[in-house]
C-alpha cells in the first residue's frame, strides 16, 4: 500500500541484527578492557577450537549464538582451504535432526538431502547361491516410537559443514579461519595461570607464498580435528581398542542398474562378499542421484600385521576391482558407473573401533582445559551412519556447558560432566559398532554352515538393527546418573520405568516431541520448537486435572514458581512450558481464569497436552507417561535433555536442582 508518511518512533535494530537469537548473559569481567590495559600480552582467547569438521563448526557455531565474541573470545582453525566437496560422512540420523532444527537449520537440509524410509535385505537365493533374492523390505524406523522424523537423512559431510558455516557467519564477522594448523600446544600455567592452554598456530601467509606463525592463550581448547588429531598427539593421549580381520571399500558414484532397491538402504550378501547401499542426494547441476557402496574385499586381514603391510594390502585394491566385485554379488542384476559421469569419491578401511580413556585433560588444579569431541576421542567403522551424528551431538552437549562456565552463569563446575555423559556413548558406539561390523562382514558360508539356526543373515541384521535402533537414531540415548541428571525421588511418577525411545519423561533422556494445540492461537504447534538451542533452562509443567481450580495443586505450581522460584535466578535463563490435560479443553476458560504466571512466564508456550481437535495431534501425558490426574515437572537442560522429574508441587526439589548450575 502506499504511504504518505510515516514515523519511526523507537530506533531498531537491523533486519539481519533482529534474526539473531538472543545471547546468553555475561557476568564475567570484559576481556577487551583488560587487553588494553596490557597490550603487551599475546592474542588471548577464551575458547580455541581446533578442527571446523561438523563436530568443530557446530560447537563454534552455537559458542557464537551463547555470545562468545570473534575479538577476544572464540578462534576457530582448520587447516583446510575450504569445504570437502564429496566422501566422508554422509547420514543424519533423526536425534541430529531434532537438534538442527532446534537451531532453526532443519528444514534447509532435509530439503536438499535424501530421505531413506525403508530398508532391504538381499540373500542368495536357496535354488541358485551365485544370485540375490530379496528377504525383506520393511521401514528403517519402528514409526509407533514416536520419531520426530521417522527417516534418515542422506547427504554428504561438506554440504552439512556449509550449512553449518553459513549459520556462524551470522553471529561471527571471521568465521573459521582456514588454511591455519595447530603446530603446537600445553598447559603452561606459569606463563598465564587464567589463560595457561599456549598454542602454537601457523597461517597459510597469500602475499608471501609462505607461512606465518604466532602464539595464542587460551582458557580453553577443544579438539576436533579428527582422528589424527593434533591436539591429541600434544596432549599425549592414545587412541585404545581393537581392529576386525575384515578390510571394506566404499566408493561414491552415480550407477545404472535394475536393482530394484537402489533407492532403499539395502544389504546385500552374496557367497563371497557383502554390499550395504546408501542412496544419496540429488546433484542438482545435473539431477542425477549419488549412490553410496560399501564393498566388502573378499578376504580377511590377518589382525597382527603391521601397519606397513596393511598399507601394503590396501594399495593393491583398487577402484576397478571394488566395481568387479559389485557386479558379482548383485547378480543376476547389472549394476555399473552411469556412462559419461565421474566417480565422485572412493576410499578403502579397516574395520576397527577404537577411544581414548580421556576426554578431557585438566590443570594442576583439577579445571577441565582441554576436550576432545568426533573422531578426536572415538573411531569405528562408518557402516551404521553414525559419525558425523555421535561427533556433532559431543559438541551440542559441551557447548552450552563451556558458554555457562565462560559467562559466569554457574555456580557449579559443569564441564566435568561432559565426560562422564559422552565417554558412556562413545562406549556404546564402538560396542554397537563392533556387533554390526561383525555380522555384516561375516562370511555366509559361515552362517549357512551352522543350519541357519537364526534364520538368514539379512534376517539377522535386521534383528540386529531393530535392537540398535534406539541408539542409531540418537532418539534413545540415556545419559547416566551424574550431577546434571537425577534419579527421580518417586519413581511412581510414571506406570513404568522404560521406554525411553517412546518418549517416557525420564532423567537423562531427551524430550520426545509431540504434537500440540497451542492456547494462546489455536496453532498446531511441536513442543520441541518451545526448546530451542539458546542455552536456557526450561520448566516442563504437565499440570493435572485441577489446572483450572483456584486452590488446585498445579495452581499453587504454577504461582509458587512465578513468584518464589524464577525471579530468583538470573534473568531470562529459565523459561516456563505449561500443558494442561485433555479434560480442562471442554472448559472456556481466559487468562483471568489463570495464574497471573502463565500469561507472564508462558503466554506463547501454553498448550494443550491432550492434542485434542488437531488431524495430527498426540496426547503429551500418554506419550510422557504422566497420569494426568497427578501431573509432574520436569527441569530441561540447554540441551534438551532432561535433568531432573519432580512430583506436581515439588517446587522446591527443582529449585534445589537449578541452584546447582544456575546462579541467583
């Protein structure tokens, strides 16, 4: 419409300034005063992240979001001069996508990536062993546990750390700095007991063709530079554990073949060899489809040759012979490289899983200082999409730790913690990992020659996927007891004490979305979107059946924690959700009718826990496990986990619980 005049009465920030999420508060002293104070004093950071891999560049990208600033606060390295263009990782299993979305970058990527609902498996036919007959085909997640996205998301690593520089780039001027490695690097307390990490980092100089070197501090360093990581070596840290006597090829390439489930995430075995199929994304300059094969070399490797010899092994396979082999197991289908198109990326490994004891090196004093996060700390096999994901969710849960410890905004020392809840995944990682690997590479013969007791292998594998599939999708991961996740006091807040894919509220565990009705709009809303990746603790209040009574005990809730309880904290650090039961909906009711709470603290975060008058909607209190004539709370971390479960009126128990970690 046309406008003839107008006012600009309150001076706003930009656009682009506007779509930023609000940082954390910083109760620390500035260290830009500080450094002009003493000009003398070396390049100082508070946070140097070595590595700008999928698990570097998230961890630097949410530091930002919390606040830590380019100038003095957050350097991150990477000695590379750009972004992989093919190969490595290549799945983003659904919890990765929970927590993409939860930065506003989900949609972006499932857009642009291939989503695999179902999966296959492929075994010789009985009448005729040198051909494939189909055993199954059946989705690759149980959809009655309640995904978020009840698929995986196929797409290479490089596009994904694209995405993941473009999002730091708005909250970052410098971005990563490449073309930068990590020469050196140690806790020097003498030289700088408040920044002692001294790092030595060398600069690809453009104008001189050469290098430059320079010393930086820092309070902290975090190691994601893979698994020949730098930091590390520095740090003399050994990578412990075990290799398979098998040796596999994977090549990335766009194929011609009538076999029927290239589109689908499909095993195939065969006398001689195993296949795994992974579809990929579209290239759009051409609209041709990727496909990713894991070949396994016929053949084992003896587990006691040397390093030397297994080099020795590998550079006698070579692309030709991967693609041969192919053609042999996928008969009688024809499977070759697409005429006129190039192999994108190809690569040989050997099986093997293998961490470190330590994730964390500490000061003389005890103070966590140096972290390893991916493939820094734990390697395995790449067969079950689970190393960008694993190294991406060790970021997520350090990040918003650093930022609290960095920012002041604890009275607790948080960063031990990161430890003991990572290590025990990284422990069933390779613990998964080596059972997967296992099946897969065992040879059918082997199988056949015990009477095929447990069925055929491609049955078994599924079986076996089936079991994992709580840890694969991310979805079921339950951190163990420590001070951040608390066992319930009343462990007959919920009829029982499992299922925690399915969603039950439990300690330890994430948040599973469901599908609600918000109060204050009528809109059909996912809870999970009332959580987002700010670095903010969250309040889950599923009241009960008395949401409406005046004296009620979610009432007296609800009061008692927006008058005694969030006040009482820093601001803008605890956030309130409130649902009420399916029986308050045939109820009218206004604000009037409510604790002046829910309107203050949770106006756009009221919702309707029953679902009730959405096509899609879901019953929270069914799906939590929560009886709605009793309710229940819960504390829910920056990271979506879940930190404590408190009966209905408890206030006091979670206030108890957030006076650890946050401070008043």
């Amino acid at each position: 419409m046309p406008v003839d005049e107008e006012h600009m009465l309150v001076s706003s920030a930009s656009q682009a300034a506007r779509l930023r999420l609000p940082p954390l508060p910083n109760y620390t002293p500035d260290l830009i005063a500080s450094r002009r104070a003493d000009k003398g004093q070396k390049e100082k950071f508070e946070v140097v992240v070595v590595g700008a891999g999928p698990a570097g560049i998230l961890l630097s990208s949410l530091l930002a979001r919390y606040g830590l600033r380019d100038e003095h606060s957050l350097l991150c390295i990477d000695q590379k001069s750009g972004i992989p263009g093919s190969g490595h990782a290549d799945a983003l299993q659904p919890r990765t996508l929970e927590v993409l979305k939860s930065m506003g970058l989900a949609d972006e990527v499932i857009n642009e990536g291939f989503q695999c609902w179902e999966r296959s498996g492929w075994d010789p036919s009985p009448r005729n062993a040198e051909k494939i007959k189909q055993s199954y085909v059946k989705p690759v997640l149980d959809f009655t546990a309640g995904y978020r996205y009840p698929f995986v998301l196929l797409m290479h690593q490089g596009r994904m750390e694209q995405m993941l520089e473009a999002d730091l780039l708005r909250y970052s001027k410098r971005g990563v700095q490449k073309e930068t490695k990590l020469i050196d690097m140690g806790i020097d307390e003498l030289g700088d007991q408040e920044y002692p990490v001294r790092c030595v980092i060398e600069t690809a100089d453009d104008g001189q063709r050469g290098t430059q070197s320079r010393t930086v501090r820092s309070k902290y360093i975090v190691g994601a530079d893979g698994a020949h990581s730098t930091v590390r070596r520095c740090m003399q840290i050994d990578l412990v554990g075990d290799s398979l006597g098998y040796m596999w090829g994977v090549v990335d390439l766009i194929l011609d073949t009538d076999f029927p489930d290239i589109r689908r995430f499909s095993s195939v075995h065969s006398a001689g060899s195993s296949i795994l199929v992974i579809p990929r994304e579209q290239i759009p300059a051409t609209g041709e489809y990727l496909n990713r094969l894991y070949i396994q070399i016929p053949g084992e490797v003896a587990l006691e040759m040397s390093e030397k010899e297994a080099r020795a092994k590998r550079s006698e396979i070579t692309l030709e012979s991967l693609l041969e082999t192919a053609g042999r197991v996928f008969r009688p289908f024809s499977i070759k490289q697409k005429q006129g198109t190039a192999v994108e990326w190809w690569a040989i490994y050997h099986i093997g899983q293998r961490m470190t004891k330590d994730f964390i090196v500490r000061d003389s004093t005890g103070l966590p200082r140096v972290f390893l996060v991916g493939d820094a700390c734990h390697t395995h096999s790449p067969k079950a999409g689970q190393g960008m994901n694993v190294s991406m969710m060790d970021s997520y849960n350090l990040a918003w730790k650093l930022a609290y410890s960095i920012h002041g905004l604890t009275p607790t020392p948080l960063l031990e913690t990161y430890e003991t809840e990572r290590r025990a995944v990284a422990r069933q990682l390779l613990d998964a990992d080596q059972v997967f690997s296992t099946a897969i590479s065992q040879p059918i013969a082997s199988t056949q020659k015990s009477g095929d007791a447990q069925g055929p292998l491609s049955k078994q594998l599924d079986g076996l996927l089936s079991a994992l599939a709580g840890f694969i999708s991310g979805c079921g991961i339950q951190y163990p007891e420590n001070a951040l996740v608390e066992p319930p006091a009343t462990p007959a807040i919920h009829g029982t004490d499992t299922g925690h894919l399915c969603g039950i509220l439990h300690p330890g565990t994430r948040v599973a979305n469901v599908k609600l009705k918000r109060y204050v709009d009528g809109a059909p809303r996912d809870l999970q979107d009332s959580f987002p990746s700010t670095g903010r603790f969250r309040i889950l209040v599923l009241t009960s059946t008395d949401f409406l009574a005046p004296l009620g005990i979610s009432s007296s809730t609800l009061n008692t924690i927006g008058k005694s309880l969030i006040p009482t904290f820093l601001p803008s650090l605890i956030e309130l959700v409130i649902l009420y039961p399916g029986l308050c909906v045939r109820q009218n009711f206004r604000w009037e009718d409510l604790p002046r709470t829910v309107k203050v603290y949770s106006e756009m975060r009221l919702f309707d826990g029953s679902g009730s008058d959405l096509a899609q909607g879901e019953d929270a209190y069914t799906r939590y496990g929560v009886a709605p004539g009793r309710g229940a709370m819960a504390v829910v971390r920056p990271d979506g986990y879940v930190g404590i479960v408190a009966e209905l009126g408890d206030v006091a128990r979670v206030e108890t619980y957030l006076a650890r970690f946050v401070k008043r």
